[in-house]
C-alpha cells in the first residue's frame, strides 16, 4: 500500500531559468534532509518561454521523492497556483516562490508546527533576505509565533511566498482569484483575498518561524520598492472594493486607514526613503485599486448584458 503523502510543496513559475537552479537545489537538499517523510513536489509551468521546462524535467528525473510538472498557459500567479492546488495531494499544502530557497530543515519545521495546530489551519513561515544587497522588503523576519486577530487585515501578516495550510482548507476556502496577483489585472493580494475568506470563515491563520525561505527578490533600486508598494496597495484597494457592500470588515479597514492618516504627521514610517508619507501613499493607491475594481465589474456586467454586478 502507498504510503499517504504528508506534505505538497507547490511552486508556480514562469520564466526564471536563471534562479530556478538555486530553488531547486534547496528543494533537493531539503527533502534530503526529511527522507523518512512522504513527500510530494508540483511545479506549474505559466508559460515558460525560456529554458525552464528542460531544466525542470532534468530536476525531475534526479530526485527519489514524486514530482509532477503541470502547465497553465494562461499568464497570472493565481491561476497557475488554482492549477497545482487541482492535483496536489498532501494532508499539508504548502507554496513557495521560484525566487526562494529553502532552509534544509524546511519539511522538519513545517511538520513540527502543522502538529501542534488544529484542523484546518493556515500558517505562515519565516522569510529572510536572500541577498544583502536587496532591499528589506517581501520579508517576515519575527522570530516569534503570532496568531492574527479574527478581524484583523491579513495583508503582510504572512505571505504567499512561505505558506501553508491543511488540506482542509482549500475545499472550504476555495482557489486563488484569478483577477488578483502577478499576471492579473489587480497585480497584488491574491494572497490577501484568500486569507480575507479564510478569516471569515473562522478558519485560523498563524505564523510560525521554524519553516524558513530565504527571498531572493533582487529589489536594489527605491524606484522599484515604490513601485512594488504602490502595487500591492492597487491589490488591496481592488479587494476592499469586491467585498465593499457585504463584508462589514471592509468599512472598518477603511475607517482605520482614514485614522492612521494623522499619524504620518506624529508617527511617521521612515523605512522607505521613496515615500514620504507612507499611510497616504498607502491610501491612495488602494482607492485607485477600489475604482479599478468597481470600473472592471461594471465593464464586464455591461458586456454579459446583464447590467448587474458578476458574483464574486
């Protein structure tokens, strides 16, 4: 009898044959490092234009542990991650990004949380700098466990590129939506939305720094950190704007980021040397995201005849 598969690493990528080597070597070295675990390895080719589906099937054939290589023709982060969370298999699920390295002691760690929490239950692991030269964004350096508040925003407290879940989740949760996230026309919070559900309906999100990725990011430039901000704001904006009129967490989300506006005047965020005051900045791209949102819906109400809002 096959054993059952206890963990499902997913990794969605879409031409990065260059960094990909470094990925998968930790991959390889990690599961090194757990080899009494079963162990499964989905890696969703988006497109692929340059080098990666031949290295990926050279990774593939070295390694002792299931590998399965899928493809999503369809550009967007969300889709080609609704495409590997299809076929894993794992009583634990987790993601990665294909600019990550694992830790060695990756799989060890993630167990070792997953069975001290209840079912079901999203957890989100560490992220470390994976250059110095990179600016300190995209990471999640506390050292500590942390459980987030029921109502609480769940944007930046643990991201996509190290988190898991019980398998459970998905079938409550539901996929990724695939008009938010890299590739889509929200270009940010495909993350965010799916915590926001996952929230709402009770289910638990924690964070736990004994599963580590380092994050290779490559961000040098301050133009490109705003840039990167501004984004993700955009994504937040476009997700107050789907959950505006039946999500009474959306209104409260607005009313603190109104309020924290006067504390760009007494406690103003310095970290990031392109913005001078962070919470407006903040703030006005997510009302450009809310526009967009409602513009789009209603583009496309108006195109399906309709003339009412698609469900979300």
């Amino acid at each position: 009898m096959t054993a059952p598969i206890e963990i499902s690493l997913l990794v969605c990528t879409r031409n990065r044959a260059a960094a990909l080597p470094a990925l998968l070597a930790s991959i390889t070295r990690a599961l090194d490092h757990s080899a009494r675990r079963t162990i499964e390895v989905v890696i969703v080719d988006n497109g692929s234009t340059d080098a990666t589906a031949g290295l990926l099937r050279t990774w593939r054939d070295a390694q002792r542990c299931s590998v399965r290589l899928l493809g999503e023709e369809r550009p967007g982060l969300a889709r080609a991650r609704n495409r590997g969370l299809g076929a894993v298999r794992g009583a634990i699920v987790a993601m990665t990004d294909d600019d990550c390295v694992l830790h060695a002691a990756y799989f060890e760690g993630l167990a070792r949380c997953f069975a001290e929490v209840g079912s079901p239950a999203i957890v989100g692991g560490r992220i470390l700098p994976g250059d110095a030269r990179d600016l300190a964004v995209t990471l999640k350096l506390e050292d500590h466990p942390m459980v987030a508040p029921p109502g609480a925003f769940p944007g930046g407290f643990v991201m996509g590129a190290n988190l898991a879940m019980t398998a459970d989740v998905l079938s409550r949760v539901g996929g990724f939506d695939e008009r938010f996230g890299a590739g889509a026309p929200f270009i940010a919070a495909e993350d965010t939305d799916f915590l926001f559900r996952a929230l709402g309906l009770g289910i638990p999100l924690r964070y736990d720094p004994r599963f580590v990725v380092d994050h290779h990011h490559g961000r040098r430039d301050i133009a490109d950190e705003t840039r990167l901000l501004a984004g993700y704001s955009f994504g937040d904006g476009a997700l107050y704007a789907k959950y505006l009129f039946r999500d009474r967490r959306v209104l409260a989300f607005l009313c603190r980021d109104l309020a924290a506006l006067w504390f760009d005047v007494t406690r103003p965020i310095t970290t990031h040397r392109g913005i001078s005051h962070f919470r407006a900045f903040c703030l006005r791209h997510r009302f450009r995201g809310m526009v967009a949102f409602a513009l789009r819906s209603t583009a496309t109400a108006q195109r399906s005849g309709t003339g009412l809002l698609p469900p979300t």
